[in-house]
C-alpha cells in the first residue's frame, strides 16, 4: 500500500498517462476524466490522477447524487475522495466496472519490496505523528460535535481516556493500562493527554491498525490477528465500530459518535482498507 503519487498536484504534474483529452464527467467539485489507466480529477488548477489499483472501494452515501472513492490519500486528507454532480452514477458505473478487472497481482509485482514493521513500532510511529507511507488516517468528529458526546456521558475513566484521545495525539485513547494483545503496544491515557495535535480516531497502515478498545487501551494489531471490522453497539447500546479477530473475538471498538462520518462509510472504508493490505501482505 501506497499513497497516490499525483494527489492535488499542479496540471503540468501529472503523470503522461492523465494527459490528452476525452470526455468530461460532472463529479463536483471535480472535473471527472475516465482514461485507460484510471480517473483525473480536476479542480481548478490542481488534479488528482487515481489508477483503477489505487482505488479502495467507491461507497455510497444516502445521497444517491453523493460518491466517496476511497484510496490512501497522504494525512491530513481524509482517506477518500467525495464527488457530486449529475454525472455521479455514470462516474460510478465505469469505476466498478474497471476494478472487477483489476489485477491486483500485477500491482504487488511492480510495488517497491519493503520490510514488515512490528507492532510496537507501528505504534510509535503513529503516536509521535512520523509518516508512515501508505496509511491513513480516519478523521474525528467535530470538536463541538465530540463535547456535546461527552458532556452527556458518564465521567468515567474510558470516557475520559476517550475525549482526550479525540483531541490527542489519535483517536482512541487510554484512560489505564491493560493487557495487550500479542506484539502489540500500550500506552496510557494520561501520556496521550499531555500531547498535542489529532483529530484521528482510526489509523490503517499497511502493517495493522492503530485503535483502541472502549476507550481503555490503545494498541498497534497487524492485519494476520484482524478478521473484520463491522457495526456493532458498545456497552451502552451506542452503535459502534467493532473490529474482530480471526476467531471472532472483539478487539477494539469505538462509539460511532466520534468519527466525522457516517458508521457504514468508516466501516466500508477500513474493510477496504483491511482487504488489500492483506492481499498485499500475503
């Protein structure tokens, strides 16, 4: 996994294959061109060229004149990019016919070989905000939207641990410690706290993920002990994003008022995500 080499770059900086003309799709903001090798994305005087492998998943929102294209977009950015217009159907027509006939064993020949990050780097690499090429980070609510949660919530330590991680340096954090799970990192509420930065509530790297466990623990979890992400509800009955292992147990879980997106978009974002990494990995 890798991120987009050409995202949001001048016009005379994309690639040879995203030049030349062909017909221009309404996918607002963006000026859509469907080429051989993928979509260009234009707007104003900047352009995102996104291969047909590049792209994670299209997903829809309730608004069927509204598409996400997830793909690893460089941080700040949010991992996908959101189109409108009256061309969004067509748009999303030619992109899933395109990837069913994706290779993707021809993407993991030509992507530069490197070499597996453990867990409790992964961590610390995350935590102390250094990049990570290819991951991407899922971006918190709001920060009034994430008070007004936590104002009417319980004043308890996991609640705490999990208001200061939206404003800390990720967006699950600890409140105490607790075991983790094998090659895995901890690391206390109290310590992420007096950090700075944030705005992320999930981080997906190409060697596991970054989060946390109701908001009592944050830990690094390569992709091999990762079975599934999906919708769930926490303790109080809150819907919930929940990740399991290959045996079904929960390994982490986070109340869905804290993401900045609608649940089924994180889900399908991070099972993506998830997917490739470890089709990639294998």
């Amino acid at each position: 996994m890798e991120w987009l080499a050409h995202d949001e770059v001048p016009l005379d900086a994309l690639p040879d294959w995203a030049r030349g003309e062909g017909e221009v799709l309404d996918g607002r903001p963006y000026d859509v061109l469907v080429r051989l090798e993928g979509l260009v994305l234009t707007r104003g005087k900047v352009a995102t060229a996104l291969r047909w492998d590049e792209v994670l998943v299209p997903i829809h929102l309730e608004d069927p004149r509204r598409l996400l294209i997830a793909t690893a977009r460089r941080p700040p950015h949010a991992p996908w990019l959101e189109l409108g217009g009256h061309d969004v159907a067509k748009i999303e027509r030619v992109l899933r016919a395109r990837l069913d006939a994706v290779d993707h064993r021809t993407y993991r020949e030509r992507r530069r070989p490197r070499a597996v990050m453990p867990p409790d780097e992964v961590l610390t690499q995350v935590l102390e905000h250094r990049p990570l090429p290819g991951a991407v980070e899922i971006p918190a609510a709001s920060p009034s939207l994430v008070r007004s949660a936590v104002t009417g919530a319980s004043i308890g330590g996991g609640i705490l641990g999990l208001y200061g991680f939206a404003f800390g340096t990720l967006g699950f954090l600890a409140a105490g410690t607790a075991g983790a799970l094998t090659g895995a990192g901890l690391l206390s509420g109290v310590e992420l706290l007096r950090r700075r930065g944030g705005g992320r509530v999930l981080v997906l790297t190409p060697d596991g993920f970054v989060g946390g466990l109701d908001g009592t623990s944050v830990r690094a979890v390569p992709w091999f002990r990762v079975g599934r992400f999906a919708e769930g509800v926490d303790d109080t009955g809150a819907t919930a994003l929940e990740v399991f292992g290959p045996a079904n147990e929960l390994i982490a879980r986070v109340a869905s008022r804290f993401f900045g997106r609608p649940l089924d978009v994180i889900v399908a974002v991070a099972e993506a995500y998830r997917r490739r990494a470890s089709e990639e990995g294998g």
